[in-house]
C-alpha cells in the first residue's frame, strides 16, 4: 500500500506491488484513505460475535460462574492466538 496525498501516483522502481484498499498491520487495519471505518467496522464484528455466544447461554439459563468461565477461556484463547 502506497500511503499519499495525490491521486496518481507512479512507481518506475517498484513495478510489482500489489495495491490493495485495506491491510492489516499488528492488529490494526489500515486503510488506503487512512480512515477508521474498516478498521471499527472489525472491532464490532468481532465484539457481537463474542456478546452473541454468551447470550445464547445466558438464554439457556446455564449458571453464572460457568459463563464467567467461558468468558475468560474465549478471552485467553483469543489473546493467544
């Protein structure tokens, strides 16, 4: 990704570099237009798939402790990897 304020830019060194719109980079996605959307649009994806998980078992009435469990082995597992 090739990060500028014009519009048209030309590359003779460097002919093989793949322009993409978006990439991530340690954990941040950047985007070509340097704004937030994609990158916040992640975070909320990845927010409501973690919220939807433990509602499904709160509606199934499983114990408190046992979500609070689930919970912090999610979490670990999605830190570690």
């Amino acid at each position: 990704m090739v990060i500028t304020s014009s519009h048209a830019v030309s590359l003779p060194f460097i002919p093989d570099i793949e322009r993409v719109e978006t990439f991530k980079l340690l954990g941040v996605i950047v985007s070509n237009d340097l704004k937030w959307n994609s990158h916040i649009a992640y975070i909320i994806h990845k927010a409501n798939s973690r919220l939807h998980l433990l509602r499904q078992q709160k509606r199934a009435e499983v114990p408190q402790d046992d979500i609070f469990l689930y919970y912090i082995s999610i979490l670990a597992l999605f830190v570690l990897f």
